[in-house]
C-alpha cells in the first residue's frame, strides 16, 4: 500500500503520521466504567470483595492479567477464562446498548480517514468487544485490528504496537500511538511508538516517549505530529 507521506521540511504543507494506532477502552469509546461495572457485578455474585481502588489497577492491563488480579484480590471460586467471559458479556451488552464516544475521538478517527492515514486498533479488548465497536463506524475507518486475544503479550508489553506498525509496512517511529493508561502507554513507547497520552479514569505517569494532553477534543490530524514533535526529536 502508499503510506502519506510528509511534506518537504520547507514546507507549508501540513505532516502526518504514517499509522495512527488507537487504543480503545478509555481513548476511542469512555467503556472503562462499564468494565469496572462488570467487575463489581461478577464479584458481588460470588460473594467476592471489590472496589474501585482495585478496579483502577485493571485499566489497560491484558484481560488474562486483570482476570487473575481480580481472582487474588476478590477470592472468588472462577477461572481465569471464566472471569473473562463473564466479564465480556456484561461490556458486549452495555456497547450493544449505547457506545460512548470519548471527545474528539471518533471526528479525529474519521478525518485521518478521509485524508488516507491509516487507522489500527490496538486494544487488549477481545475481538468480540472490538468488532462491535469497530461495527458502529463507517466501513474502512480501521485498516486493521489488534486485540487482546490475537498477541503473545499483552500491554504493557510492546508486542502489540510493534504488531500494528508491521501491518501497514510502517516504521513504529513514524507512527502516532493514542493511549489514555499506564500500561498502554508504556506499551507503545517501548515498541518505540511516538504516544499521545490522554489520561482519563487513572492518571499516566510520565514516561519517556509519551506527551500529555486533557483532550482530543478539536484536535486535528495535522495537530498530530506537531504534538509529538518534541518526544519524536528526542527532547
């Protein structure tokens, strides 16, 4: 395929990222509360102990990773596989009734689209959950998916950035990652991802590599090299 590609230094001509690599729960769609509501649900039904204390840990982590903290921390009788499709039952069923764009994102999604920049999903969501979300967009928004239950390792792990870079042919450092937890974050600027961090329901340490912002809210798709400009040159 034919990556953008950036305009001449002396240009006025505005650059973009070869890939822009998304996460979902908590950048693209605000379904980080309906993960922790399906936590409290599961544990309070076999007679477990949560809260959201615990529940903030999970965020972002890989599915198998949350489902055996949630097992330590709950003392419920449950598998690991057990957690997880309980767990998937209950998001599927709240996305199938509404899915909760988080601001600016899906505008941004669709811009870079038009302007043929690829767009991939990485998301330790499973395929079920991405794919009805993904569903509710315009055909082609996603050039490709990595989910949570198609890698090795999960985030924080790198593998999964790495995985999205090598679909589209493209260097990861030419890419833009979008992320709003810790592991996420950590994921993307170890497989050497340029990262946007948009903080949400946990904070995001700072971590070389990644940039802070509050919102995607009106931010464009050329905004997006500008931003990581200073993370991208090393500075």
């Amino acid at each position: 395929m034919t990556l953008p590609q950036a305009a001449p230094a002396d240009s006025a001509a505005p650059t973009y990222p070869a890939a822009v690599l998304w996460d979902m729960d908590g950048t693209l769609v605000d379904t980080e509360p309906y993960w922790i509501q399906a936590e409290h649900e599961l544990v309070a039904e076999h007679g477990g102990v949560w809260n959201d204390e615990f529940a903030h840990k999970l965020v972002g982590n890989a599915l198998e990773v949350s489902a055996q903290l949630i097992l330590d921390q709950s003392g419920i009788a449950l598998t690991v596989p057990e957690v997880i499709d309980a767990l998937l039952v209950r998001v599927i069923a709240q996305v199938r009734a509404r899915v909760p764009w988080r601001p600016g994102a899906r505008e941004l999604l669709l811009e870079l689209g038009e302007l043929g920049v690829p767009n991939l999903l990485v998301t330790m969501s499973w395929r079920s959950l991405a794919d009805m979300v993904v569903a509710r967009l315009p055909e082609g928004a996603f050039q490709a998916l990595v989910t949570g239950d198609e890698v090795s390792h999960g985030k924080p792990h790198p593998e999964p950035y790495l995985a999205a870079a090598r679909l589209v042919g493209a260097h990861p450092a030419d890419c833009v990652a979008l992320e709003d937890s810790p592991a996420g974050v950590r994921s993307a600027t170890a497989a050497g991802v340029p990262t946007i961090a948009i903080p949400h329901v946990v904070p995001v340490p700072d971590v070389e590599g990644a940039v802070h912002i509050d919102t995607l809210a009106g931010v464009s798709a050329a905004d997006l090299t500008r931003i990581v400009a200073g993370v991208r040159s090393g500075r």
